[in-house]
C-alpha cells in the first residue's frame, strides 16, 4: 500500500500542469497568484493544522497529502496524538528557519508514528519558500521521523542559484528561480528535505521566532514552547493571507 501511494504521488508531481508566473510587487501578494503548489490555498473544510506557540499565537498550516500522503498522514498522527504538545523550537537561525519536533529538545530525538524512521519522499512541485514546512532528516529523506522546520530564509543572489549543480537544478519547477529572487527561502535544500506544507496564515509570528536571541547552538536562550499542534477544518473567512505584507515580517 505505501509503495501504491508513492506511485500517486510521483504521478501527480510529474503531471500537475504549471503556469506561467505573474510577477506581482512585493506588497500585495496573494496565495492564487503562485504557479508552485505550495501557494495553492486549500478548499473550504479542507483539514489543516494549527500550531499554537505560547506568547505568540496560532499558526496555520495547509498540508500536500495529495502529493506526499505518508509525510501528511505521520504530522497528523502525532499531532493527534499531543506528540508535539509542549515541546520546544530547539535550533533557530535567523533568515533560514525555525526547528522543532523533537522530545528531547536538543535535535538528537524523535520518531515517526509509525515508530522509528520513515521515507516521507520529495514533490518536485514544493520547493522551500518562505513558510514552507519541512521535515528535518539525518541526510536523507528516508530518515524523516518528528522533527520539522519551517522556513523564513531571505532573497538569494542569482550566482547562488547558477552555482547549483545540475542535479540540484532538476528539483526546480518552472518559475522557481524567480520566486527565489523576489521572495527568498532556501533553495539549497530542494530535493534533500520532504517539503510538505505550508503556513497559510501567521508567517509574521515565524518570522519574529526566528529573530530570537540564541546561544552558541543555535538554541533560543528564552525558550519558545509549541502549547498544542491540532487539526481544523479550513475556514477561509478567518485566513489573512500571509503574503500580503510581506515586507512587514522579511
């Protein structure tokens, strides 16, 4: 059955049709004007995820399952089950991203829910924008357990992206390059980390996370705890895109 769901997955990254970018400003921005998966807004009931920070507040996330169902079906389980409840963000770097989802709160712990490692594979259509979600791996994709990240990152530089070998430039959705210019992330790690969300609302309270005062480790000095990780159903009503002022929280 794991290897039938793979085999969607990888159907439906190679055949989802992209379009064309829009190149719209830096200020209004919204989710539907992005050709990458990872700003396509869910549907109306569609179940998401809410990650409460304490002295911070709600983050929601829209998840892929469509693309990577045994990434999304493991953070759903825990979070279910209150794996993630009360744990800390153990690494922090500013203008790259925030990590947690580990019990022992030092980046050595954590399983899946499945118990041990799982391989929670690649979509070649979410790439590691700003909010993207992320699971944290000891080199490869086969080594996914609890431990996630999410992405701030900064714009990068166009020789960044040309000093990138030709293997990781086969990970690269049509237009990528382009966001990458305007908006930032972390391009580097497409194709070596399973990206499968994506925050729809809340950014702002990543990106002040990852403006925290850490120590030599990375580790914030003042720890930040995730109070609960739950699903709901997805209200749009109650979504403030979180594009729209970007520059606000970059």
């Amino acid at each position: 059955m794991c290897k039938l769901f793979r085999f969607i997955a990888l159907v439906l990254s190679v055949s989802l049709a992209l379009t064309a970018f829009s190149g719209c400003g830096r200020k209004k921005i919204q989710l539907q004007n992005f050709p990458i998966e990872n700003y396509t807004p869910p549907e109306q009931g569609d179940e998401i995820i809410v990650m409460d920070i304490e002295d911070y507040g709600e983050v929601r996330i829209r998840l892929f399952p469509e693309l990577l169902p045994e990434a999304c079906e493991n953070f759903i389980t825990l979070a279910e089950q209150g794996y993630y409840d009360e744990l800390i963000f153990h690494r922090v770097i500013e203008n790259f991203m925030i990590q947690g989802g580990d019990p022992k709160g030092d980046g050595t712990g954590g399983e899946s829910c499945w118990g041990g490692f799982f391989d929670g594979g690649v979509s070649r259509n979410l790439i590691h924008v700003p909010g993207a979600l992320a699971y944290a791996n000891g080199g490869s994709t086969s080594t996914d357990g609890s431990q996630f990240y999410i992405v701030t990152g900064e714009p990068v530089t166009q020789a960044m992206l040309d000093g990138f070998t030709e293997n990781e430039q086969m990970y690269f959705p049509p237009d990528a390059e382009e966001l990458y210019l305007q908006y930032g992330g972390a391009p580097f790690l497409d194709g070596k980390y399973t990206v499968f969300g994506q925050v729809i609302d809340g950014l702002d309270i990543i990106f002040e996370i990852s403006k925290t005062e850490t120590d030599e480790n990375d580790k914030p000095k003042n720890a930040v705890h995730i109070k609960s990780v739950r699903t709901e159903a997805y209200n749009n009503s109650e979504i403030r895109w979180y594009l729209s002022d970007y520059d606000s929280v970059s």
